[in-house]
C-alpha cells in the first residue's frame, strides 16, 4: 500500500423529502445569490423547480436560472453559465440533475472567479484558484460527481472531451433523495449502474500490493450495486434499492475505493473518445468498451482478475487455470451488463461499427497525439488503444 490522504469534505443529506432544505442549506454557506443549473424540461414537469425555488424563496435568497445541459456537457453552455453568473453577481451554483449537470456547474464555478478561458484548467495550461460553491440536488445514481473532484467537460471544436480533478471541485452538499429517481428511464438507470460499477473497478484493478481493505471495500460496493441495480431495472419503485444505488454512487467516486493504490481509468480514457465523437451516454460506453480492455491488459496481473472473478462474481477458482477464472470473470461482468441492457460492443453501441479512420483518430486522441500513455494497470499507447477499439468493433 502506497502512502495517501484522503479527503471527502462534502457534507451529505440524504433520505426523502431532503430537497426541501436546500435554501436554508445554501444560507448556511454564506449563499445568497444563487443559480439554479438543471438539464432538461423534467426538472420542471417533475414539480421538483418549483419545489427548490419555494425553498430558496423561503431564505429570501435571490435566484437565476440556466438549463439545458446535455450528456456530455457542452463547453458552450459553460461559457454562457459563466456570463450570466457575473451578469447577475451570482455566489453560489446550484445543481439540479445528474453527473452533466454537476460538472457543468464546477466550470461554470471555476470560470466565473478565475480570469481567462476557464478550458486553459483543463488543457492544464493554467492551474486554477478559488471557486464558487456549488451544491448538488441529485436525481440520477451514477456519475458521483456529487462528492467528488473530478469534472469532465466536452469541447464543441475538435470534439475534445477532458477532464480536471481538484479539491476546488467538490461539491459543498450533495441532497440525495432516492425517490427523485424512480421515473428514469431503464436506460439511464443501467448507464448509471454501470457508471457506479466502473468509478470502482477502475479504482481495483492496479498492481499495488497489500491494499485488501480497499479491495474489500470495493468488492462489497460492486456486489451491492450489483443487487441494488437488478432489483432497480426489475421494479423502478423500490425506495430501498434506489437508496443503495445512490448511496454506492457517490462512495465509487470520492476516492475511498481508490486509497493506497495507483489507480488505472484506461477504460474511461478510451470511453471519452467514444462519447466525445458519437455523443453516446458515458455508461453505456464503458460497458461496450470494458471487456474488450480487460481481455487485453489481464495476463499483466492474472491473479488481480482471479480476486475480481471468486470474490465479486463467485466464480468458483480454478487452481490448475488460473486464467480461466479470470476470464470467467470478465464474462460474469459482461452477461450483468447484457442483463440490465447495456451493450457490451461498439456495434451494439451505436448500431454501427466504427470506421478505421474513425479507430485511429480516436486512439490518437486518447494520448493526446502521442503525448501521454493511458492507465496503469497496463500502461497503453495510441497502437495499444487501436488494438482494444478493433476488439470492441466486433459483435
């Protein structure tokens, strides 16, 4: 185990009817001023606008608002947040939605109080300072963005989806109120399943030894989120299941499951080109893209994959192959990824393959032209990331 802090500052409020102490949560913050950032119409067909605007107007706290965001979130709609919120003086984010919504948020936060193009943070060119507070109104298990430091924003031009983590990025509060998910879609539900599942799995596959307290960790959270999802897509209603989805959302991404190890993230990486140059939901994405990863990086630590397939998938251990039960395993993930409607190739992805054009651009765009390799597990380079593109192409 490799030396390592943690730290998950965001303070979390969570169970029903929870949505009706955001105004006095902002209040609390020092907020006053606030904009209310959302996706789409359902935020106000739902009732749960008017509910949070009711409870803003309850603290006297002054409030603009800006939707639209889509998956992916778009540079543009950042740039218009930051406008408006120096137009209105605003002092504090809210955000009302998923992981899209949040991120968009966070760079709406940062731009809004740091000078110059806030997409230089993530390009890393410039390195930010302070930021807005941003809270989080959740109403989709998936991402964690709601407690974690990470943003990933999609640039229009060029198609350049980036991410940046720091601390400045972690939400103030997270209101997490289950019931606010039972009218997903099954689709976004298994986008969000997956999600959960790979913020961990990304997390569990490194090569650092002695961590088996965080692989437990990590274990338990995939078995459960593995129960909850199930019971989830099978009856949408199920306040208990909803609850643990949500729960396991937001411990996948704020670093618990990642301590005392060197993390890996390849499959979100090679994701990101995905979902920059086709606009597919990012869970959906990692599930045509994680099998595919995982049969070609495995030989590298055969055992770390037996531990994934006895332990999370009770596969029973073959001591004479042992690469059998690895990939048991890997086949276990991707059967529960079938069974819940994910894709588990390109093809089923999009409904089309990729071009070979289309593969080697994406490759080259993961490593950033040739500028950086990808992961840890097995450290890849653009020929490596073709190779798992053309294995995904394939129904």
């Amino acid at each position: 185990m490799i030396n390592f802090e943690f730290y998950s500052p965001t303070k979390v409020i969570f169970g029903k009817e929870t949505e009706q102490q955001v105004g006095a949560e902002i209040k609390k913050w020092g907020g006053s001023r606030v904009l209310i950032h959302y996706g789409s119409a359902s935020a106000k067909k739902s009732g749960l606008l008017d509910r949070i605007i009711e409870s803003l107007k309850a603290e006297g706290l002054f409030y603009a608002e800006l939707g639209g965001v889509v998956p992916n979130p778009r540079l543009g709609k950042v740039y218009e947040g930051i406008e408006l919120c120096k137009k209105e003086n605003i002092d504090f984010i809210l955000a009302i939605g998923g992981g899209s919504v949040i991120d968009s948020a966070k760079a709406i936060a940062l731009g809004t109080v740091n000078d110059g193009d806030v997409w230089d943070f993530f390009l890393g060119t410039r390195k930010p300072g302070p930021s807005v507070p941003v809270g989080a109104v959740l109403t989709i298990a998936a991402a964690g963005s709601e407690t974690s430091m990470s943003c990933v924003i999609t640039k229009e031009e060029g198609l350049l989806k980036r991410g940046l983590n720091i601390d400045q990025n972690r939400p103030k509060f997270a209101i997490m109120n289950p019931e606010l998910t039972y009218t997903l879609p099954h689709y976004q539900t298994g986008c969000g399943i997956v999600d959960i599942m790979m913020h961990t799995m990304d997390r569990y596959f490194s090569n650092t030894t002695a961590t088996d307290f965080t692989d437990r960790i990590s274990e338990a959270l995939l078995q459960a989120t593995v129960k909850a999802g199930t019971a989830c897509i099978k009856n949408p209603m199920d306040y208990d299941a909803r609850a643990n989805l949500m729960w396991a959302g937001s411990v996948s991404h704020n670093t618990l499951t990642g301590m005392g190890k060197v993390t890996d993230f390849a499959p979100h990486q090679i994701e990101h080109e995905l979902s920059a140059t086709f606009d597919v939901a990012h869970g959906a994405g990692l599930s045509a893209i994680w099998g595919h990863w995982a049969r070609y990086v495995y030989k590298v630590n055969v055992m770390k994959f037996v531990q994934f397939a006895v332990r999370v998938w009770n596969v029973e251990m073959d001591f004479e192959n042992p690469e059998l039960t690895a990939l048991e395993g890997i086949e276990a993930t991707e059967r529960f990824f079938s069974s819940i409607g994910m894709p588990i190739n390109i093809p089923q992805l999009l409904g089309k393959s990729t071009t070979a054009a289309e593969m080697d651009e994406m490759a080259d765009k993961a490593t950033f032209r040739g500028k950086r390799l990808v992961g840890f597990f097995k450290q890849l380079e653009a020929k490596d990331i073709r190779e798992i593109y053309e294995a995904a192409n394939k129904e």
